[in-house]
C-alpha cells in the first residue's frame, strides 16, 4: 500500500458539514457588501516579494518571520505566497490605473499565508475577508468602514459591546510619527534595562511597535511612555474626532486605546480594531485603518485609502462560541426508487424539480439494484428531508410519483410528472 500523504502542518481541509458554515459566512459578507456598493477584487496568491517588504516593512513581524518566500527556479524571481490582502490590492490598483476615474469600493474574500507556530484560530493557510476603500479622505469615509464591520456582527448575530468590543486610535501623520518615535526612543533608552530583548532589537527600527507587547515585566515602561496623541496637530485631531462623532451619533460604543498600533508600517490617521474575550485571551477578530501613503509607496499616484481585515477562521471560532451559525443544510426532497422502477425516468423526473429550484437528493441504485424501502425511509428520514418522493413501477407506469411528507405530518398524495410545474415549487414553501 503506496504511503498515506497529508496536508502540510497548519493548513487544513474543509469539509462538509463545516464547509456549510463558511459558505454562509461568505454568503453572509458578499449581500453586506453589496448594500454598502462594494464590488469584488481577485488578486493572485503569489506576488513579488518586493512588494511585501516595501509595503509592509522590513522591521515587521510578518516580513522578518512569517512569509513563505522562495526563488523561481526558472528565473530567479523573487517571489511570496501572500501574508495579507492590501499590498496586492494596492499594486493592482497601480498597475491598472484604477483610481483614474475616481475612487473604489473593492473587497475580497481569501486565502493569506503566514509561516508561524499552528494554534486553534491561527494557521499558516487561514483566509481573510478585507475592504479597501481607494481615493476618498475624509473622516466620514473611516466611519463608514468601522460602521460596516459593526453592521457584519448584527448580520451574524454578534452584540457589539458584550461579545466584540471596539478600540480606535490615531496615528496621526508621518511628521507628527517622527517626533513622537524621538520622544518615545528617548524615554525608552533611558529604561533600558527594562526591555526585553525584543524590544531592544526594535528600539532604532521600529520603537512604535514597543508599545503593543504582551510582556508583563514592561508594563510600566510601556504605560509611562509619551503618548503619541499628545503630538498630534490641529488637523489630525480634528479628523480623529469626526470619525468619533459620527459613531457617537450612531451609537456606536467604543474605547480610545492610545496604544494600538496595528502591526503594518503602512497605518496614519484612524486605526481600530474589534476585540474578543469570547475566545480567551482577549484577541483581534477584525482591524484596519487609514493607509494614505501606500499607493504612493508602492509606485502609484498619491491616492488617500482606508480599509480593514478580518480572519474568517478566528470569526467561525467566535460564532461558534456564541452557538450561533446557520442551521443545518438538509434537502427539500429525498427521493427514493422502488424495485422494478425505470431509472432513467427517475433521473428525468428529478431534474425537472430541480428546474424548479427544489433541493433533491437520489438515494442511488447499489450494484444489485434498489435498497429495501425500509432501509430507504430510514436514509430519507436521517437526511433531514421535508418529503419523500417514491418511485415505483406502478406509479411510473402512470406518470405519477408517491409524495410523502416527513416533517409536520400529513397524508402521501400522488402528483403527476407532467405537472411538476404546479406542484413543484409546494416542495420548497417550508423554506420561506
């Protein structure tokens, strides 16, 4: 026997039942989607490398340590399996002079791929639903991406508040950035002996990030230092507390948290996130902000942005959790053919109700013909199916098929085949 093969550690197989849930999720984004006018993006899995590095940056944890990158073989490229969804987004927009006609609503659904330790929720294939929002700079656009994360949760029975709570920042601009990073270097070197060896890695190249650690030991370090809200100018502020405003008004409850960072270097302006204590350790299920520089960075014409992105996986966990989700996908019809019965003209008969959008499963024919009716009722009733269809040859002969109701009582009927257009369409009513 040729040896077992299995998925690599960390990316996994989704299947039925559990791939139902992911349809309606998917389902779930694509009709929020569609009422806030936003259209679909499909960029390629693999990109250059470069875009990644420059996009992202060099000192970031998911270009240091979690991209999967390698060398094309046949020309020496240097090419990544994508760790997120707004470089290629951005480079697409690029390359195609997308913006010149004015701005885009666009967003994608996804598999990203990140080379870090598998844990329940975060795996190196995981998928990510991501908005960006293209060639628009006011305020009112923030709040209409953060107010359209908050309409996914009440879609998916979420409560805002109780089971996801939101947190807003501003990074301001990149001047106001640079005199907080040297406010913020000094403080830190003058604790030096405080920081972790992470941290003093980071201290030149990214001291920014210092701010987000987790290491309990540098608490007080972290809590002490200048806050970079303290440097922002007129403008920036003003930006900040229109977005405010307009959650205020849409009663919206949120927490200003003067450390969120986020973990991209590409950030100004707004930045949120909605956090989970559902799960645990209090984690991120969805985060984004404000990236005016990145389309420029990137190679196009400057270009404001905003956007945010959520792993479906980590959500699924959630909702999970909330023992929410769809309910269980069963058939509207179990059909079932009788010894002595002509196959073909059951397989004809079928699919003429599914002409009439009814949802109908065939227990097939075995080698040695039909199974007993008994073992067949049995099939029908553990498939969750509204009726029975039973096709025998005397019924056949007549045109005619036996509809036997499973669910809620009432008497088999026979219907004839040849008006399945009448009563048809009775086999899905329990739907609505």
């Amino acid at each position: 026997m040729a040896e077992l093969l299995k998925a690599i550690k960390g990316m996994n197989d989704i299947l039925p039942p559990d791939s139902a849930r992911w349809e309606w999720l998917e389902d779930t984004v694509r009709a929020l989607m569609r009422r806030y006018g936003y259209h679909n993006v499909r960029t390629p899995i693999v990109e250059p490398t470069a875009l990644f590095v420059r996009g992202l940056g060099e000192v970031t944890d998911i270009v240091e340590k979690e991209m999967y990158s390698f060398e094309d073989s046949l020309n020496g490229d240097k090419l990544t399996l994508r760790p997120e969804g707004t470089a290629g987004v951005v480079r697409a927009i690029n390359e195609h002079s997308f913006l010149y006609e004015g701005g885009k609503r666009l967003y994608y659904i996804g598999p990203m791929f990140r080379h870090e330790r598998p844990q329940k929720g975060r795996y190196r294939q995981f998928h990510q639903v991501g908005v960006e929002v293209m060639g628009f700079a006011g305020p009112d656009v923030d709040a209409e991406t953060i107010l359209m994360s908050a309409a996914l949760w009440r879609d998916l029975g979420i409560e805002i508040g109780t089971d996801v709570k939101l947190e807003l920042n501003s990074l301001g601009q990149p001047d106001e950035r640079l005199a907080h990073r040297a406010a913020l270097i000094a403080h830190l070197e003058a604790h030096i002996d405080l920081l972790d060896e992470e941290a003093r890695r980071r201290l030149h190249s990214n001291p920014l990030r210092i701010l987000d650690t987790k290491n309990p030991a540098m608490q007080p370090v972290v809590e002490s230092a200048p806050k970079l809200m303290d440097f922002l100018g007129e403008a920036s502020l003003e930006h900040f507390q229109a977005v405010r405003r307009t959650l205020d008004v849409a009663g919206i409850p949120y927490r200003v948290n003067t450390r969120l960072v986020r973990g991209m270097d590409y950030y100004n302006l707004t930045v949120f996130e909605w956090v989970t204590e559902r799960l645990g350790a209090q984690g991120t299920v969805c985060g984004g902000g404000r990236y005016d520089g990145l389309i420029e960075q990137l190679g196009g014409k400057s270009a404001p942005a905003v956007g945010w992105g959520l792993g479906m996986e980590r959500l699924l966990l959630l909702i999970e959790e909330l023992g929410k989700g769809p309910a269980p996908r069963v058939p509207d019809v179990f059909a079932m053919t009788l010894p002595g019965s002509d196959a073909p003209s059951v397989v004809a008969a079928l699919e003429s109700l599914r002409a009439q959008g009814v949802q109908v499963v065939l227990n097939p024919l075995g080698k040695d013909g039909p199974a007993s009716p008994k073992s067949q009722f049995k099939k029908a009733d553990a498939s969750g199916a509204h009726y029975a269809l039973v096709f025998g040859p005397d019924e056949l002969a007549q045109g005619k098929v036996a509809v036997k109701p499973l669910r809620g009582g009432g008497e088999q009927v026979l219907e004839t085949l040849s008006d399945v257009a009448l009563w048809g369409p009775r086999l899905r009513a329990h739907r609505s």
